[in-house]
C-alpha cells in the first residue's frame, strides 16, 4: 500500500538529514527567562559577596596575594556565625552525631563518649524519627512539632498546637510558603520594613506581588510609626493595591531594634482593623541585650484574645518563624527552622500543608537541631553545667563584640549608629563627601556601594550597603555583623573610613 505523502517526506527526511552549518541559538537566554527571576534583587550574596569570594580564593590559592593589602577577608555581609568562628554547642552536636552514626549505640564506646542525658536525648529521636536519612512528615517530625509547642507554651505561658507548627529548612523557607500561599496577584500587597532583609522584596518580585514599603523611625531606636503605616496602607489602596499583610522583624534586621510591647499590641491592633495577616519574623529572639526584652507576637496576641474576646482578636491571622541559624545556636549550614499558624482556618490550613508537601519535608537532621534548640539540657542534666557555660559565653562575646563596633563608629568622622539592642548587625549612618558621591555617580554606583566596594579593596571586610536594605533618599548606610573576632578588623574599618574623608574631603 502506498504511504501518505507527509510520511514520506518524513521517511525522506530522516533517511536524508538536512545538515546545516548554522550555530542554534542556545535555548536558555536573560529575556527568555522568567523576568520576575531576572528583576529580583539580593544584596547580601550580591556583588560585594562574590568579589570577597574572589579575593578569598586568591588569598587560598596565594594568586597575586602579594599586591592585596590585606591577608584575610572578614565576611560581616552575612549573618553566619560559624563561619567566623561561633563554636557549635556541644549537646547539640552530640546528639545530631549519635543520630548520623546511631550504630555507636551498640558498642562500649558510647557510654565514655557521651553523658547519659546526650544518649537518651539521641534514643529518644531515634524512636521519634527513625533515620534521619528517610523523608519525615511534610510538616516535620511530630515529636519535635509537639517539642517546638512546649517551647513556645513555656515562652509565652499560652497553649500551641503541634498541628499549627510546620518545621521548615530555615526560616527563609518558611517565609517563601507563606508569601507564596498569600500573593495571589499583581495587585496584592504585603507591608515590608525599611530597611529590610531582601529576602522579602526578592520573594515578592518573585511572586510578581507588590511591596508597600514602611519606613522604620531611626531617631526613635529604628521603631515602628503606626501612623505612617495608615498612611501607607491608605495611599496603597488608592492605588488600587490589595494590603494582605505585614511583615515585622523583631530584632530587627539589619537594624538590630528590638520592639517595645506596646509596638507589638500597636501592630496587633492594626492588623485587626486592617484584616492584615501578621508575619513576625523572629529568628533574632534570644539575641537581646538588656534592658531590652525580647516580647513575641503570639503572647500579645493570646493575651488581647483573652482579654477581649468578643473583639475579633480570635481573627487576627499571625504567622511567627524561629530558625537555629542565629541566636546561640547558629547553625545555619544545618537549616532549621519552624513556623506556627494562629488563627488561620482549616481550609487555608490544608492549602499551606499541600503546598510543603511538594518539597517533600525539610532536613531531617535540621528538624532534630530544631529539638534541641527549643529543649536544651535543663539545671540538673549531666550536660546543663557546659551547655550553661556554652550559652552564656557565646551571648557574652556578642554583646562585647557589638559594643567595641559601635565605639569605633563613634569615632570615624560623618557616621552615626544607634546603641546595639541585639539580632547580629550594626547598621551605621555614613554622611559621605560630596566629591565622594559625585566619584561614585560617575562609575555607575550608588555612593553607598562605592563605599562598600573601595572598603573590600582596602580592608578586606565584607558589609552590605544600605542600598540593599531600602533607606529614604539622600541617606546612606551599611550593615556589618558584629561577629568577627578581635579587633583588627574593626581598626581596619577606622582607618580606611579616616584615609577616604581625607582624600574626598
């Protein structure tokens, strides 16, 4: 029977391939990627982050080390504590050793290696989680869902719920789901501090949602303006913006403020009026120096549903995230964290639960870090006197670190910086010399990134400049940590600071 003519053709074609010499366009070019990807903007692992890496590698590999007038380069552009020597505590890795080798167990080591509460604490898990090598529940481990409630029960002496609690791989992770399960649209909006950490302005353009920027008080300690907010609020829906929600980071990053109570009721408030979802990032928690204090959203909240509760505080949606990649713990290559929903219902609640569920669940060893940081050893178990000493010395160290920067800011002429109340950062005011901006204009960058970028070339340390973070227009700043040790690096700081006004001046 004879073919259709297009199989033929076809049987020709394959028989006879046209061979052309033409190079093919490659399939994958920028305006043919998802441009929401393309616009997305993360100043911490930016520009200054890869040039750091490049000096870095240089210094390793000693190319062309010698004309570098530094030997070490001081990475203050991330809040990453290990990597800047924070020693890890030693219940917690422990255990999490025990539970990647659980076959050690079974020989006689175990019992001259670790204390008894380390071994039982890692039986315990074992029988919890099984290995830590298998996928757990998408929403985490339920024993450690119901280790977390404790926690915060004892925190804020109100109830939680293990099945309102999501594990996450980081907190980062968490805040991705939520915004993701929110955003449903261009129009909608979601209120974001400035200066804010990027990862939420870098979500929302991923989303191709809307950001309504509120701008935080720095003459009042970096504080919260309700006032302003309404007005934020207000002017956004005029433009026809949807507002669904509000962040708030307490301690603050990259500000380090830490909210007063009566803040926290004030955005409670708000919220209420408003409809807004609350979205309390608090990873910097146990990061507070006194006489601040450290108040949660979820115990506010309880208590104005307690208090009122024919108010409609019962409608207040809160999400508030907790991570072990900060704090005392700072494990941050382990990424741990969790999430717990108040007030949200079923149906919002099952869409939240399908949507972790496409991940599959977060890091397993993570999850048992996430048990630890929120049940550590208590006074009277074998390891409590070490973990004690562990805890205090690392918040120490902290606090010290934080106040020998701020001294030095005090010192280099045009900068201004608010007293240290806690999380990881300093962020400074730098009044830069007109000559210096007009230079910086001039090759194409913001004055305050020039800074950074001629910092990192003289010194070798490694901020993020506030252009990063969103600041009002004409004002400049930079955010370092403040967990390096020693001093040099700070001295280097001054000194460069004092030689660029003088050569701008």
């Amino acid at each position: 029977m004879k073919q259709p003519d297009n199989l033929s053709t076809m049987a020709a074609v394959a028989t006879n391939p046209v061979i052309t010499t033409a190079i093919p366009n490659k399939a994958l070019q920028l305006k043919t990627l998802n441009q929401n990807v393309v616009s997305a903007q993360y100043a911490v692992r930016g520009e200054l982050a890869v040039k750091a890496e490049a000096y870095r590698q240089k210094l390793q590999q000693q190319q062309d080390a010698a004309n570098l007038s530094f030997k070490k380069i001081i990475s203050a552009n991330i809040g990453n504590p290990q990597q800047l020597g924070q020693k890890p505590i030693t219940f917690f890795r422990q255990v999490l050793s025990i539970l990647e080798y659980p076959d050690i167990l079974e020989t006689d080591y175990a019992e001259k290696l670790y204390p008894a509460d380390v071994i039982e604490r890692a039986r315990r898990l074992l029988k919890e989680i099984g290995s830590v090598g298998a996928y757990s529940h998408s929403m985490g481990v339920l024993g450690v869902r119901k280790s977390v409630a404790k926690f915060i029960e004892e925190r804020d002496g109100y109830p939680s719920n293990p099945d309102d609690i999501f594990l996450t791989t980081g907190a980062s992770a968490g805040v991705n789901t939520i915004l993701t399960t929110i955003c449903s649209s261009p129009t909608t909006g979601i209120l974001i501090p400035v200066p804010q950490y990027p990862l939420y302005t870098a979500t929302l353009s991923l989303l191709n949602a809307t950001p309504v920027p509120y701008y935080l008080n720095e003459l009042n300690s970096w504080s919260t303006e309700l006032p302003h907010i309404r007005e934020e609020i207000h002017s956004a829906k005029s433009n026809g913006i949807d507002v669904k929600s509000i962040v708030i980071i307490n301690p603050g990053n990259p500000t380090g403020a830490s909210l007063k109570e009566s803040d926290v009721r004030a955005v409670i408030e708000l919220a209420r009026e408003e409809s807004l979802v609350v979205i309390a990032d608090e990873v910097y928690q146990t990061n507070v120096f006194a006489p601040n204090k450290f108040v949660s959203f979820k115990k506010v909240l309880a208590e104005a549903m307690k208090n009122h509760p024919d108010q409609g505080y019962d409608h207040v949606e809160l999400v508030s995230l907790h991570s072990t990649s900060k704090g005392m713990v700072g494990e941050c290559g382990h990424r741990g964290g969790y999430f717990e929903l108040v007030n949200f219902s079923p149906e919002v609640h099952a869409q939240i639960y399908k949507l972790v569920s496409i991940s599959l669940c977060p890091p397993v060893i993570g999850q048992a870090l996430v048990e630890l940081m929120v049940n550590p050893p208590r006074k009277g178990d074998p390891s409590y006197p070490r973990y004690e000493s562990e805890y205090n010395a690392i918040f120490a160290t902290l606090q010290s670190r934080a106040q020998a920067l701020y001294e030095a800011f005090q010192r280099m002429e045009g900068v201004s910086c608010n007293p240290p109340q806690g999380s990881m950062y300093l962020f400074p005011t730098i009044r830069l010399p007109e000559k210096l901006i007009q230079q910086a204009e001039k090759e194409g960058k913001k004055p305050d990134e020039w800074y950074c970028l001629r910092m990192l070339d003289e010194t070798g340390v490694c901020v993020v400049p506030g252009s990063g973070f969103g600041q009002k227009k004409g004002e400049w700043h930079f955010r370092t940590t403040f967990l390096a040790g020693g001093t040099d690096w700070i001295e280097r700081i001054v000194r460069f600071h004092e030689k660029l006004w003088e050569e701008y001046r």
